[in-house]
C-alpha cells in the first residue's frame, strides 16, 4: 500500500487522468449531440407528415434525391408558387426539407414553405410553420413579422401585438405596425361605440397622421358628417376614389362649397354645376374640362400602386397583396368610359 499510494501523486498519472476525463466527457457530448440530431430530424419528419400536399399531382414518394437537385427544385417550387401552383410548391418544398440534412438549409425552406401556406391562404399551416422556425431558431425578425402577418388576417390581434415584443428586442422598427395593429384592433371592437371608435380614430390621426387615409376611411365608415371634417384638401389625391364613390346624399355642400378642389371634383362627378378650377390632378382636371365641353361620356377609374414594391393592384388595401407592406399605397386615378350607373360607395 505504502509503494501505490504515491502513484496517484504522480503529476504524470494527474494528466492522464484529466486526459481520460476529457475523452469520456468529449464522447458523451459529442454522442449526446448526435443523439439531439437524429431526435430533431425526427421530430421535423414527424412535424412534416401533417404537411404532406395529398391533392398534388407530383409523385415525390419514391423520387430519389441527390444534393445537386437542391437548387433546380428550389427553383422550380418558386415557380409553381409564382404561377399560383401552390399545391405543387408545397409538395416540393416538404420534399426538399425532408431530404436536405444541412440545418440553415432546412429552416430557409420552411420560411419559403410558410411564406407559400400564407400567400395560398393556409394561414393555420403557415402558423404552424412559423411557430416551428422560432422553435429553432427564435431571432429571426422576418419569420417574426410574417408570424405577425398570419395573426393579423386572422384577426387576431392580441397574438399580433405580442410579436412586437422579441422584435423591439431585435431593435426591429415597429412604431408603423404598432399603429397598424392599434387601428385594426379599435375598428374590429364591436364593444366600442361609433362616438368613441370617432373620438379615438382622431387621437389616432393626430399621432400618426402618414395613417390618413385607412383613418379617413374608416370614420366615413362609421359616420360620414363627423368624417368630412377631417378632409384635408391638401391631401385629398390619398382619398380621391374614396370621395369620388361617396353617394350624393353623403355630401357636405357647405364643406366641398368652401373647397376649390373638392368643388371640382364633384363637377367632374357630375353633382355640381358651377364652373371648376384647376385641381392640379391631372384625371380629375382632364374629366372636368370634358364637362364643360359638352362631354359626358367619361368617367373615373383607379388603380392602386404599392410605393414599396410597385406593384399595381385593381382594389385598394392597408397592407400590400405582394410585399406585406403597410400603408405604402398610392392612389392612381384614369380616365375610362362612363358606366350607366357610377353612384355607389366603396364604403
């Protein structure tokens, strides 16, 4: 006992020793690490099943799957959901994520899936999908505000507000969507009553007066005497077509009587007889010179333009179809041939 006991003294029998720990504690992580893995991918497969597009026509079952098919697949899924296709996109987006085993690789495809679920319309899928991205990776600001995105069509607006919270943290800027959400939440409360919803839509306007137009709208929604007083005839091309379907009957002669443009405006419409000057829009300015000439043949058409991403859609929107962008739109009125009847509100 006397000639083993200063063995273990031994500095050279200490380094060994720690070496041997190391070794032990390196294998166990490094197999706890592997076992994760496969838990996770297991996890994700299980996750996908649900996912699985029965409907589509593409067989992807039995179709072999080679590194260099990422990209041309990738690809081709784009093009289905560009074209509509969204079945087709899916199917092989959960194809490719079941078959690519590179982790960013993957996540990138299920924010591409996500982004297929909402723009198709799928909005429980896509939220399902979001959730899982965050699940695994939690500071993704994009995956974030989609998720945002999903629960505010489906009106739910609380969930909404709550994605605010990681994306301050983010230093994300959310003061738009903050008052986005803001105005949706107060017009969907049916608890609310028309005088209070007018009351906080004008200490809505005063803070965030870029929302002029979705604001605007929205009091003529509710009530149509309290709304023309916030008209601002310096701003009137952001409503134009807003004013222009408002029914004869919704007209406040002594506001548009004291308003130059706004007295143009419905000449050109065709509720006014008085003579017009110039508005400085070019539409409304060309259809009130026909007027006076004797023309009744034309009327007004409009277009609306995203700022942001300039697409061009036929109806008007807070939030852009294409680029999820909010309140980037950008009235766009043209002269087109008169229907027989044009009187009626968009409201």
């Amino acid at each position: 006992m006397e000639q083993i006991l200063p063995a273990y003294n031994d500095p050279l029998f200490s380094i060994l020793l720690i070496v041997v720990i190391s070794l032990i504690i390196a294998v166990a992580t490094y197999g706890w690490g592997i076992y994760r893995q496969q838990k996770e991918e297991g996890n994700l497969l299980k996750f996908l099943e649900k996912f699985d597009a029965a409907e589509c026509t593409l067989d992807t079952a039995t179709m072999p799957f080679e590194p260099h098919m990422l990209k041309p697949l990738t690809l081709l899924a784009k093009a289905f959901e560009n074209s509509g296709e969204y079945p087709k996109a899916i199917n092989l987006y959960v194809y490719l994520i079941k078959n690519v085993s590179e982790k960013f690789g993957r996540l990138e495809l299920m924010e591409r899936l996500g982004k297929t679920y909402l723009n198709a319309g799928f909005l429980e899928r896509a939220k399902s999908i979001y959730t899982e991205i965050l699940r695994l990776k939690p500071r993704n600001p994009k995956v974030l505000y989609e998720l945002g995105v999903v629960y505010e069509m489906m009106h739910e607006y609380e969930q909404a507000k709550e994605v605010l919270v990681p994306l301050e943290i983010l230093h994300e800027e959310t003061q738009t969507l903050q008052n986005y959400l803001t105005f949706l939440t107060l017009t969907a409360d049916k608890k609310i009553s028309t005088k209070e919803k007018i009351t906080r839509l004008s200490t809505l306007l005063q803070e965030a007066d870029t929302f002029y137009r979705p604001l605007v709208h929205a009091m003529f929604q509710l009530d149509t005497q309290n709304a023309w007083k916030h008209v601002d005839s310096g701003r009137l091309e952001e409503i134009l077509d807003i004013l222009w379907f408002l029914p004869q009957a919704q007209l406040d002669l002594d506001i548009i009587a004291s308003d130059k443009t706004l007295s143009t405006l419905y000449y050109a419409k065709g509720y006014l007889q008085e003579p017009y000057a110039e508005s400085g829009m070019f539409a409304l300015d060309l259809l009130a010179t026909a007027k006076q000439g004797g023309f009744e043949g034309a009327d007004l058409s409009f277009t609306y333009l995203c700022k942001k991403c300039k697409q061009s859609f036929p109806v008007s929107f807070n939030r852009c179809p294409n680029c999820m962008a909010i309140n980037t739109i950008k009235v766009e009125g043209n002269i087109a041939k008169a229907n027989p009847q044009t009187d009626y509100s968009l409201l």
